[in-house]
C-alpha cells in the first residue's frame, strides 16, 4: 500500500468522521458498563499538520485547512462539535503546540483515547508496519490500549464477542485497494454473526453513487438490526471524492437526533458550493 494519511489528515472528512465517532462513544457511555473500542485500519494514532504540504515526490495541497482549519476558532458549534473540537485542541497541546493555529491532528485512536473511562478498553489494528510502530510508540505502556499488527479485517472475527459483551467497531479502510466495500460487508457479517447487538461504524467515501449503492445493497442482503448511512456532500461537483458518509448499524438510542444538527453544521461549515448537503438515509429503520 501507498496510502499515507498525513497528507489528508484533518480534512473536511476526518472532521466528519470523527465528530461522529465522538458522539457514538458518547452514546455507549450512556450506560455504565465498560465496552471494548475496535479499530481496523487505525493509522498511527496522531499527524503533524505542518508536514501535510510533504509529497513523496510533489508539494502537495494540505487539505487540513478546508477541514478543521475551518472549525478550529469557530463559535456557536452544536455540543457534539464542541466536544470534538475539545478532543482535537487537547491533542494538539499534549503533543506540544503553544501556537493558536492547529498543529497536531490525532487520529481516531487518540480521539477515542481522550475519552474512554477506565472500564472502557481499546484495540487497534494497523497492517503496515511503520504505521503499527508509530501507533505502538503513541500508546506504550497504556494498560487500556492494546496494538495490533495485523490485517484489520480479521479483527470482529477475533476478538467479538468481547468480555464486556458490547464493542464499537470502526471499520475505515483507505480506499486504495480493490474490493474494499465487499471485504467490508464480510467484516460486518462475521461481528454481527459474534455480537448481534454491536455497533459497527463503516466509513466510505463518496466518489460514485452506483458504487455507495451497490454497498448498501449488499448490506441489505443481511439480516441487519437498525442500520443508518449519515452522508455530508461538500462539493457535488467534485470530480473526485464529492463527500463522504458513515454506515452506523445498531447506532446508540437517538443518535440520528442528536447528529442532526451536527451534520447540518457541518455541510455549512465545510461545503465547498452552495450546493453542500447533509442527509440522514435509514437501510433499516428502527422499530
């Protein structure tokens, strides 16, 4: 694989992603039983912004400041974002910025790190080697945090059901390689298979309708508990990656509610045209 996520790191669909990876492990949190966090594709845990401009070859367009660039000294954001933002700018000092402009975005696993309670545990999976090692050197010696060099896929296959009988599992593959969305559906129909009633987390990009389709489909064709595709549309124009949308199924009790309005800023915030959206699509509804 060639894919480095520096170089997209904090852009508008990290911001996305990760606001609502927020308010679902605020939605676990609702209860007081531990639950285990399963990342598959976790990356090495935190990026420094001001190397995001580096190709391997070429300068390079960061993509961060059309991202949380953009949400880093705004006002009035809904309490789901600000809880977001909270956990980038804490990440940010902790690894060392004293500037007011962001310097260091953590990815998902720092994300989460900076809001698990001590019965909550987390395991990460990351295929790539420098990318383990990296992730390995962020959380060693942390009793709550266990590292896997692995293929991430594997991953509901080995550890679910978990002890605490819930999990939430991101699934957030790069993208790179073909067949993503169908090792993805696999993924899913194995976890559910271990833990009916866990929350599964299926980020994708937006590039092609025919393709998001295709996937919800082979979704469909499960047995699946209450399933939610949440989309944000910057650019529909874009010849490329146009928006991008989280699968969430069995997702957290009201939580289309409560990221309405987080998804609504968001396509306000970052939309690229005056054309930008945000839209709620329920698979299978809630009964």
């Amino acid at each position: 694989m060639n894919y480095r996520h520096h170089f997209h790191a904090g852009n508008f669909a990290d911001v996305m992603k990760h606001a609502l990876l927020v308010a679902l492990v605020r939605g676990l949190q609702r209860k007081e039983r531990g639950f285990l966090y399963l990342d598959t594709h976790a990356g090495r845990g935190g990026y420094d912004l001001s190397v995001a401009a580096q190709g391997d070859s070429l300068v390079r367009t960061p993509e961060w400041p059309e991202g949380v660039g953009r949400l880093w000294a705004a006002s009035d954001l809904p309490a789901e974002l600000r809880d977001y933002i909270d956990s980038v700018r804490q990440f940010d000092r902790r690894a060392g910025n004293i500037e007011e402009t962001a310097r260091f975005y953590p990815g998902s696993p720092w994300i989460v790190r900076s809001l698990v309670r001590p019965q909550d545990r987390m395991v990460l999976y990351e295929q790539q080697p420098a990318e383990c090692a990296a992730l390995r050197a962020e959380f060693a010696g942390d009793p709550q945090v266990k590292v896997q060099e692995a293929d991430g896929y594997g991953a509901p296959r080995a550890w679910l059901p978990p002890a605490e009988r819930r999990a939430l599992v991101l699934i957030d593959p790069p993208f790179e390689a073909q067949g993503e969305y169908g090792r993805m559906t696999t993924a899913v129909s194995e976890g559910l298979e271990r833990l009916p009633a866990g929350v599964f987390a299926l980020w994708y990009p937006l590039t092609e309708r025919a393709r998001v389709d295709a996937f919800f489909a082979s979704l469909r064709e499960m047995v699946l508990p209450p399933t939610l595709a949440l989309e944000l549309v910057v650019d529909p124009d874009a010849p490329k990656m146009k928006g991008c949308g989280l699968v969430v199924i069995n997702p957290p009790w009201q939580f289309e509610r409560t990221t309405r309005p987080t998804l609504a800023t968001l396509a306000a915030l970052l939309g690229r045209s005056h054309r930008a959206t945000a839209e709620t699509i329920w698979l299978v509804r809630e009964t």
